[in-house]
C-alpha cells in the first residue's frame, strides 16, 4: 500500500505552517516528503489542499470502557466516587458491554485526532478486538488488585493478554501490566508483578501519587511515599508509566528521573476531581518524559485531547506566574512525541521519514483558524477536536472527510443504547 497525502500545511519550526507539502506512506511508515510527486505511483490519494497535518494524539491514560459511566457520578471526591458509584457499576461489566464501550471510544478518540492511547481495566480482550477493529494504537493493560479475591488469576490474565496480543495488528497493540495503585496493591503484589514484568519483558502502568490523601495513607502505613515504596519495593527495576504523580516532592521526582519513570500527565481529570495540579514543571526540568491523558470519560468526561493540550498549557502558566511556563509548541510535543515516548515508540509522534505514519489532517477554514498568525499556536489555544477532518493510522485511512471508515455509527449507537440498559438495570 502507497498513500500520497497532498499540498497540506506542516508546522515549520516557528509553528508558522508551510504550504503545499506532500506526504508519502509506504505501508505503516512515512517514506518521503516529495515536491514532484507521480500520481501514478500510488494506490490512494488524500487531497490536503488548506489543512494542517499534524503526528496524530497520544493519550497516555485512559480507561476507554467507562465512556458508558460519563455523567453517571459526577463532582464527587475520588474515593467516595470510586467506593460508592464505580466500583458497584464496574461489577456489573461483561466482554460485550466493554467491547462496546471500547468502540464508543474510540469513535470519539479517532474523529478528535487521536491515534494512540494508553489503557488499563478489565476484560481486555474485549477492548483488544475493538481496537483492533477500528484500527486504533494501544497499549493496554488488565487492570490488577492485589486485595481483590482474584489477584493471582488477574495477573496470569494479564501475562495471557500480554502472550495473545502484544505486537498484534501489524505491531498496533501493545500489553503492559497494570497494577492499579499502591492503596490497591500491597507491596507483597506489586513484587510479584515486578517479577512478571522481569520475566516477560512486560513495561507496567499504574497509578501513582493522585491525591494528597492516597500519599498521606502510603506515609503512615509504610513511612514513605508512593514514589518512594515503588522504589523500594523494586517496581522501577523495570519500564514504568506513572499516571498522575499530583502530590511528588522534589526526593521523588529525583527517584523518577534516575529510574526513568514516565508520567502520564491528566489536568483535565486532576481538575475535576480535585485532585491538584502535577508539578509538571519540576518533572520537565528534572528530565522526566511527560505526556498527556484525559483519564476515563467518568472523570473528564471527555476523551477530547486538544483540551487536554490547552489546560496543560495554562495551568502551569498560572501556577507559575509565567506565561512561558509551557509554550504551545511544547503543549503539542507532551501530546504527540512525548507521549509516544510514554508509550514506548523511539520513532512515533512526529512527521519524520522513516517514522510511523500516525498522521491527522486539521481543517483551518473554521472561524476559530482565522487569523492565522502561528499555526502551532491556534492548534493548541484556539482548536477542538471538531476540527480534525482526516485520520491515518499505521499507514492506513481510518477516517477521511470526517467520515469514520472502521466503526459503522449507526449500529455503534444502537448497541450503545443496549448495553446501558443491561449495565444500569435497576442500580439507580
């Protein structure tokens, strides 16, 4: 397969667009960048003409089934919201009703501009066989407890899922483990799931350091901090993406860097939930990879990652007291490069030759566009994901003109509907 996307925009290093580029795809992969292309050569043509192509969104934290929980329990704290709503809903979950979440997820994800997220929750082979059906990135992870009755099953669970489905789909999905949270996970189970991650090359994602009060518990039953027990207990040994890290101290943050923790960083999630806002800037200077995540649609409630682009750009400017904080061309790097980093890609999250051709092309004749000093700029500050017209992902259309080409929309809605009225039932 040979693509030619034509005459689109690309951002030049002052975030001012140049026009008129052409971008060839050869299978999954960007192979040149051709000023005299021959038409002929190719099996499919994208005309550009006026839009902005982009490296498509990484959203490096998500649990994409709880799209079926949006605006089911909203403005409560986190572990009333977990403990009192969540939780009960989450027991009543199935391989069809999260297969269908999945997709409603992803049909929001894809038609936003993003190509890669990153996930942890349950029934995962049923959110597998979604991506792997709209033709989305992913990373995901069985989400494990290890004060639930079925720790040690969760975790083969996820070693299965890991043997059946990493480097599935032409190398689309990849599996991490997925401890939950230290409050969740006793240092006894996360050894052990250190010890799978060793013996299986598996990478792991967790969450870490949300609220003040998860590390104020973590303190008085172990004497150290969430960062500080990972490190003891030997979770850093192996590659690690750390959602959230809201409440890290400078002692932590220099534990991160020297193991080489990665941070999914969720403003928008870590806003509503009250959780505070990451020290973002701290982890940067310290050398920390951060990227970008909107959490669950129940704590956002939106997969939307041009706002998450946005927030993070302002709210560290208004922390900090300097409106250089987080520029937009660093906005959109945490959200393209720097979460591909997160998600373990050394050539994802840029348009580069030789990189994989995760590309969206943004439409710029929205009122929102004009005028159009600095291309980058409008894309973080002054675009919605409304915007994004086409979609490739690993070399392939996956939405074109705004229309989705993997997810039938009509049945996507029907079956949406019904799996809500089983989910739901009688639990209000």
């Amino acid at each position: 397969m040979k693509l030619l996307i034509k005459n689109v925009y690309i951002p030049g290093k002052d975030g001012k667009a140049v026009k008129s580029k052409n971008i060839e795809i050869t299978g999954n992969r960007i192979s040149a960048f051709p000023k005299h292309p021959d038409v002929s050569q190719y099996d499919q043509i994208i005309e550009g003409k006026g839009k902005l192509a982009l490296p498509g969104l990484v959203n490096t934290h998500t649990h994409v089934a709880m799209t079926l929980f949006r605006s089911y329990a909203d403005d409560m704290e986190l572990m009333d919201w977990l403990q009192n709503k969540i939780w009960p809903a989450e027991n009543r979950l199935n391989d069809d009703i999260v297969y269908w979440g999945s997709t409603l997820a992803f049909a929001e994800m894809i038609r936003g501009g993003t190509t890669s997220f990153c996930d942890m929750y349950m029934f995962m082979n049923s959110c597998a066989k979604a991506a792997a059906q709209a033709g989305i990135r992913g990373n995901i992870a069985r989400g494990l407890a290890g004060v639930s009755p079925n720790a040690q099953s969760a975790l083969q669970e996820n070693i299965d899922l890991f043997e059946q489905w990493d480097g599935a789909c032409d190398g689309r999905i990849r599996v991490m483990l997925g401890p939950h949270a230290p409050y969740t996970c006793p240092p006894d189970y996360l050894k052990q799931v250190r010890d799978a991650a060793i013996t299986h090359h598996i990478p792991i994602h967790i969450h870490l350091a949300e609220t003040r009060t998860e590390v104020e518990n973590c303190e008085k039953e172990y004497g150290m901090t969430p960062i500080a027990l990972m490190d003891h207990v030997g979770l850093f040994d192996v590659p690690v993406l750390a959602a959230h890290c809201v409440h890290v101290n400078d002692k932590d943050i220099a534990i991160m860097a020297e193991k080489g923790v990665r941070v999914a960083h969720n403003p928008g999630s870590n806003l509503k939930l009250a959780s505070g806002i990451a020290p973002v800037l701290a982890m940067r200077k310290a050398g920390i990879t951060v990227g970008l995540g909107t959490d669950g649609a129940s704590s956002n409630n939106k997969l939307d990652m041009f706002a998450e682009m946005r927030l993070a750009a302002l709210i560290h400017k208004a922390v900090s007291y300097d409106p250089k904080a987080i520029e937009a061309g660093e906005a959109l790097d945490m959200a393209t490069r720097e979460g591909a980093k997160c998600l373990g890609y050394d050539d994802l999250g840029e348009l580069r030759e030789g990189w994989l051709a995760d590309i969206i092309l943004i439409d710029r004749s929205g009122f929102n566009w004009k005028p159009d000093f600095n291309d980058v700029s409008i894309a973080v500050y002054a675009a919605n994901s409304r915007d994004v017209d086409t979609v490739i992902i690993n070399g392939k259309p996956v939405m074109i003109n705004k229309e989705l080409l993997t997810i039938d929309t009509e049945r996507l809605d029907y079956e949406v509907n019904r799996v809500v009225k089983e989910l739901y039932g009688d639990l209000n």
